[in-house]
C-alpha cells in the first residue's frame, strides 16, 4: 500500500512516497522542474495519485538497458553483502540520478560533461562530502553494468572527472564530553521536554557509536543478564569486527528501556516514521540544548561522557581497569582509551555503576 511521509529539511516539512509496494520505490513527491520535495500536503497528494497512476499504468516503466532499468536491476539484486540502510540511501540516491538524467536515457550515452551537469545543477547545495556518496552509488551502477557486460568495459563516466568534489578536512573535535552533572541536566531537560530521552538514555549510558545505537533492536536488549549486545545484523554494520561487544544495562537505562521490553525482539528499538532506523537526532538535541543554553552536542560527546564517567567507576571496591573500559567502547587495545577518552574530571563519585541523575 502506497504511503505519505514527511521530512524535516532546512526547517521546512517536505513530502515523500513510499512506492515500494507497486514497484516505485521511495520518491520525493516534487513538481516538474523543482529539485527538492513539495512543502503543500494538498499538492503532495496530488503529486502521490499521479506518481501511482504513472506506475499502474505503466507510463514509468524503463525501457531495457537504460539508466532507470539498471537502477532498479542494481538495488533488486543487492550486488554484494550490502545492509538494508545502505539499500535504502543506494535508491534515492539513484533515483535522483534518474530524475536528472531520465529514465529512458541509455547508460552509455552519459559522459564525465553530463555527471559534471548533474553536480553543478542538481546537487549544487549539498556539501563535498554527501556528493562524493551520490557519485559513488552511480559508479556503483556502472561498474555493475560492466559486469553484466551492458556497457564496455571501464566504461565509467564517474570516473572520467577531473576533479571530485572533496570531503571536509576539518577533523572533528574528540576532546569533547559533558561533566557527569552537566550530562544529568541533559538527561533530565530531555525527559521534561519528551526530546527522545531514551535514545539520549542508550547514548550516555552504553557509550555506543551512532550507527550502534540507533541500529539496536528490542532483543539486544538482555534484561535477563543485565547486558545491551552491540552485534551486527540486516539493518546496519558495526565498524570494526571487533566491534561486537556487550555493555553492562546499567539500573537508570534499565528504567528507560523495560517498556519496550513487552515488543517483537527483531524489532528495532527506535525505529524512525518510516520504519526504518532513526536517521537524525540534530532537531530533539536542538531543543533540549536551546533550554539549557549551551550549544547542540554532537553525538561523539556522549560516547566520551560514558567512557568519562565509567573510568571513574570501580569494580569490586577496586579502580576499573582500562581494558574493561576499551572493551565496552569496541576498541581492541586499550590506547584510544588512554590518549583519547580518559578526560580529567571534576566530578569523581567512585561508585560501582555509570548513572546520570540530578
């Protein structure tokens, strides 16, 4: 069944479709010659019934052998040991390429001139870094259409640039992390404001990467042992193999997680309006910051919270070793712990769990 969703972007809600069910795929639902989504639920509609009528009736089928049909091959076959996420971003990025270029176009008539076109025109906005992950999902296509022998060999117009746009440089700032009192306000305006407090709860209180924890499902949760398995599955990688950890379910994110406990275990645990994981905690974060007048965190600085205060716990009355630490962080020695994380604190309870209360 065809479905409407929305999208925050640059402040505005735009609209979506998830075509998936009658062979659509997910599209932005735009008006002809406009690059970004419509922000008119009425015209959002309308735009829906013509996409569903066009896909009934066959007007948006590609023809054989063409960029439309091959992005629609290369997505349906997953090519390689991919996740769903990355499936999920493969197709719209693709569809964008195919709104640009046309359906019908044939693969071997795009060049380096018309892939610059698409950088210049379309995707002008967007910053180096997130037009290098469109150019790599079109060279994707090719190199898969070289496989299948639909174009000649090395035949690759991504690859024909002269310049790529370039990824930031700046690197980002590691020697960040919130005092453990301050990390308690945090957590506290969260719950006030109904800001995704669970999901600020798993951050600060398992130390885990982005990707990690948005990815958790209902049954890496084990209330039985008392322990948040950070292991791999469909939805999303870990970074490393060694990533595959288990981080003890501390009492306080104990009380933020039992209600979902009762839930299908293979679901996620924070599933975003789509269904799919959560994509962007920037907007919540934004709130509960502007309350408390400090500047909106990164999502890096509650990992450096957790390990800040876990180096401060102790384990049977004894300092809790740095391997214990390195572990529970996805690191497989204990030298990022030593030169990145191990932040000097002011605040030094020496208690025997990680908690964060005002």
């Amino acid at each position: 069944m065809p479905k409407l969703y929305r999208r925050n972007q640059g402040g505005k809600t735009r609209y979506y479709a998830d075509l998936r069910d009658i062979g659509g795929g997910q599209v932005a639902l735009k008006r002809p010659g406009e690059s970004r989504a419509t922000t008119d639920e009425v015209e959002a509609y309308q735009l829906l019934a013509a996409r569903i009528q066009e896909i009934q009736s066959g007007v948006a089928a590609a023809a054989p052998g063409s960029l439309g049909d091959f992005a629609q091959r290369f997505v349906e076959r997953n090519p390689g040991d991919v996740t769903d996420q990355w499936l999920r971003e493969t197709a719209l990025r693709l569809e964008k390429a195919t709104a640009f270029f046309g359906a019908s176009r044939p693969l071997d008539s795009i060049g380096p001139r018309d892939v610059r076109d698409w950088l210049d025109r379309d995707l002008r906005h967007l910053a180096g870094g997130t037009q290098r992950h469109y150019l790599h999902a079109l060279s994707g296509l090719y190199r898969y259409a070289q496989e299948v022998e639909a174009v000649p060999l090395g035949y690759n117009p991504v690859k024909g640039l002269y310049r790529k746009p370039k990824a930031a440089t700046t690197r980002q700032r590691t020697d960040d992390f919130f005092e453990i009192d301050d990390a308690a306000r945090f957590l506290d305006a969260a719950v006030r404001l109904d800001q995704h407090p669970e999901l600020v709860a798993t951050f600060l209180l398992t130390g885990g990467r982005r990707a990690e924890v948005l990815g958790l499902l209902v049954g890496d949760i084990d209330f039985d042992a008392g322990f948040v398995r950070i292991q791999p599955h469909p939805h999303r990688r870990l970074k490393r193999p060694w990533s595959e950890r288990v981080v003890p379910l501390w009492p306080q994110l104990r009380d933020f997680l039992e209600p979902f406990s009762s839930r299908t275990p293979s679901d996620l645990l924070f599933p975003g309006q789509t269904g799919a994981m959560f994509s962007d905690l920037r907007k919540p974060l934004g709130v509960v910051a502007d309350h408390l007048s400090i500047k909106t965190p990164r999502l890096t600085k509650f990992r450096h919270t957790y390990a800040t205060a876990r180096l401060q716990t102790t384990d049977n009355g004894k300092q809790i070793s740095l391997w214990t630490v390195a572990k529970e962080l996805g690191h497989k020695t204990v030298a990022r712990v030593e030169d990145t994380y191990g932040h000097p604190s002011h605040f030094r309870p020496r208690g025997e769990v990680v908690e964060f209360r005002v």
